[in-house]
C-alpha cells in the first residue's frame, strides 16, 4: 500500500493507495466499531462495488444511499437526500459518511458531511481517475446552483482517502482520459521529472498498468498535496492548479457542458495557456508542441473549435475590456514543471494564442 500524507495541521489525513483494498479496507480507517456508516453511491459505481465496501465494513452499523448518476444531479435536492437519509438513521456526531463515486459524489457526500451537525467525518473513496488525483485533495465540497457550478460548498477535510486503483478497470476510455489531463496539468506546473516520465511511460498508462497507474496518482497526488499544504483556501499558489483552466472553463461554458468533459476541455485550454507562453516568450519554443504530443497520446483533444468566436472566448472568460494587461490573471509556464501567475498578457496575444489553437476547419 502506498500512501501520502496531506499535512494541514490538526486537519491533516493520509490518502491510501492499493489494489483491491475495498475488500479489506479496515487497517486505514479509524472507523471506531458500532458506529453509524452511511456510504453514498449512484446507480452506476453502487452495483460496481457496493457489497465489496459493505462487507468490509461489518461490524459497524452501515447504512446505504444510491443516487442518480451524472453532474445533473449535483444539487440541492440531492444533498438534502444524504441529510434526510442521515436524519433518518438518526446519525449522531460520531457518524461517518462514506462516499463512493466519482467526484460528483464526493463533493455532495463531503458537503453534507460538512453542514450536517455542523460538520462530521467523511471518508472518501475516489472512483474515476479524476477524482482520485484531483478531489482527493483539497478539502473542497459542495454541489452546482443552476446559476453556476460549485456555487455552493464548503471546504471540509476527509479523515483519510482510499483509492483502489482496481476500481480503475471498469472506467470508461473516455473519462480515463479525462482524468489524464489533470495528472498532465499538475506535471506541467510543478514537477519537470513527472512530466518526463509521462511521456517515456504514456503506454503503460493508457494500458492501465497497476504499477504505472498507482505510481502516476501517488505522484498526481503527492505534488498536489504539497500545494494544498501551502495554501489550503486558496488565496496564492493554489491558483497555479488552474492552469489550462481559464480557457477550458470557457470551452465548457460556450459549448453548454455538453460537448466535453471537463478534463477535455482542460486539454485544450492548456495548449492555448502553452501557446501564450511560447508567445509571449516565457518557455522555451517547442513546449506546446511537447505538451500536445503527450496529451495527444492520452487521446485527449487539442483543438478549439474553428467555429468559436475568440471574442466569445474573452468575454465568458471577462477578458474582454480594451485594456487588461495588469487585470488578467493566468496560469502560465517559465518552462516544463514551472507554472507562474501572469497578469501581463494583453488582448492581442491572448487572441493570437487562441486562434493558433484553433482547429483548421
Ligand atoms: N473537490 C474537488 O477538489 C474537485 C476536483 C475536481 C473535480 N471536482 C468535481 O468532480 C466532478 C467531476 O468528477 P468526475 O470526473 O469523477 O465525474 P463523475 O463523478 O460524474 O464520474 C464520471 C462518470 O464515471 C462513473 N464512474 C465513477 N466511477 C466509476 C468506475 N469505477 N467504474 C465505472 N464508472 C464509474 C460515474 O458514475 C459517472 O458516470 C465535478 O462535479 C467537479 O466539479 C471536484
Ligand atoms: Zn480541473
């Protein structure tokens, strides 16, 4: 079992990483025996893997609730399901929460975690790529407001991560993917070797190779951890996670969250913030090329559309004052491995970054 310990004071926990761990979970967790368990799935990872946790589990007082599958219903109404379901089973403070999904799960699972009682324990267990390198760490839950995502939320530390990277096998291709593209983001910002060995080790990754796949999260997830360490609300070099998300927010939004996922269109909005560094002369040239060729391995798209207006571009991204050299703010790389915040880039050479990353229709 490999582990990583994400250190934030008397909030601190320890993310476990194994192969079929779900089966025998136990060791990890501090679960006290007799205590109230209730684990939160959705109708597609419940029939996955729910006995197995169950199981694992006997000897405490589990409790079970499925909800529908999809961002759709990372709302209100299905949170307040968790709460009423927790009222139900008359949960007490010492009650854990135990999600088990992806990271729409466990943002609405650590979110009613969080506000129930003012706050119990929540365990977390991450099912797709995405959420095992990226909601793992970071304290942060919540659920949409049909006038944004993530609009409501808390941050809420887990008691302790387990990842079973065999629950990897029966992820789709496309959200495997997906999920890449957060691992790619985070070597690209902070850690040049990780990046290399993506590269020398593409193949192994996409044949889902245990040895690759849990060496790539621990690491995923180590050099996040460090991050969270720094700045856990966010207010500096927490920013830098936010690389290629700028523009692919943007993507997402123009195209109604429904054309890509949201690792997709990361994907693409880090080639543009790759392209603006090349252009604006921050790294060195070649490194758009580099970071499209590993992305491009990973199956991940590249492009923008041909048909987007870059002006659209600006606006969802409120850039589109005349002057906004000094207001800006975006994630830009030095080099492999050195992301920076760069609030000098002007209009011009925002849209000329933009239309190179344009598909040539
Ligand atoms: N809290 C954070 O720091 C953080 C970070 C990144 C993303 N998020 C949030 O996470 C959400 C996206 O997470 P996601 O990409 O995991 O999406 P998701 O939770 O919707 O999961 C994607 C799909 O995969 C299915 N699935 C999950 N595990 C599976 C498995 N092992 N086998 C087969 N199918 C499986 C799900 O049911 C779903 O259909 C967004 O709501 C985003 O806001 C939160
Ligand atoms: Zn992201």
């Amino acid at each position: 079992m490999q582990t990583v310990k994400v250190d934030l004071a008397d909030r601190s926990y320890t993310v476990y990483i194994d192969s079929g761990v779900l089966g025998n979970t136990h060791p990890a967790f501090s679960i006290t025996p007799a205590s109230t368990v209730l684990i939160v799935s959705n109708e597609t990872v419940a029939p996955l893997y729910l006995d197995t946790l169950t199981k694992s589990l006997a000897g405490t007082d589990v409790h079970s609730l499925i909800l529908p599958d999809g961002e759709a219903y990372k709302t209100i109404k299905h949170w307040s399901h968790i709460i009423d379901k927790l009222v139900g089973i008359r949960a007490t403070r010492d009650a854990t929460v135990i999600t088990l999904g992806g990271g729409v799960i466990g943002d609405m699972g650590g979110f009613a975690a969080a506000s129930y009682m003012r706050g119990i324990d929540f365990i977390q267990i991450p099912t797709t790529l995405l959420s095992q390198v990226d909601a793992s760490v970071g304290g942060k839950t919540g659920f949409n407001h049909p006038s944004g995502k993530n609009l409501i939320g808390a941050f809420h530390q887990p008691t302790a991560v387990l990842v079973d990277i065999e629950t990897l096998e029966t992820l789709a291709a496309r959200e495997f993917s997906a999920g890449l593209a957060e691992v790619v983001k985070i070597a690209a910002i902070r850690d040049a070797e990780f990046l290399d060995w993506l590269e020398s080790h593409s193949a192994a990754v996409m044949a889902r190779e245990p040895e690759a796949i849990a060496g790539m999260i621990k690491r995923s997830i180590a050099n996040k951890a460090d991050v969270v360490a720094e700045d856990e609300r966010e207010s500096g070099v927490r920013a830098l996670l936010n690389f290629g998300h700028s523009f692919g927010h943007a993507l997402e939004t123009l195209t109604g969250y429904t054309q890509y996922l949201h690792g997709e269109a990361v994907s693409i909005g880090m080639m543009v913030a790759g392209r603006l560094s090349e252009l604006r002369g921050f790294c060195e040239p070649g490194f758009s090329d580099r970071l499209g060729k590993l992305l491009q391995s990973f199956d991940l798209p590249l492009d923008l559309p041909a048909k987007l207006d870059p002006a659209d571009i600006l606006e969802t991204m409120k850039l589109d004052k005349k002057v906004i050299a000094g207001t800006a703010r975006l994630i830009l790389v030095k080099s492999a491995g050195r992301g920076f915040i760069d609030s000098s880039s002007e209009k011009p050479q925002i849209v000329a970054a933009i239309k190179a990353s344009q598909a040539k229709s």
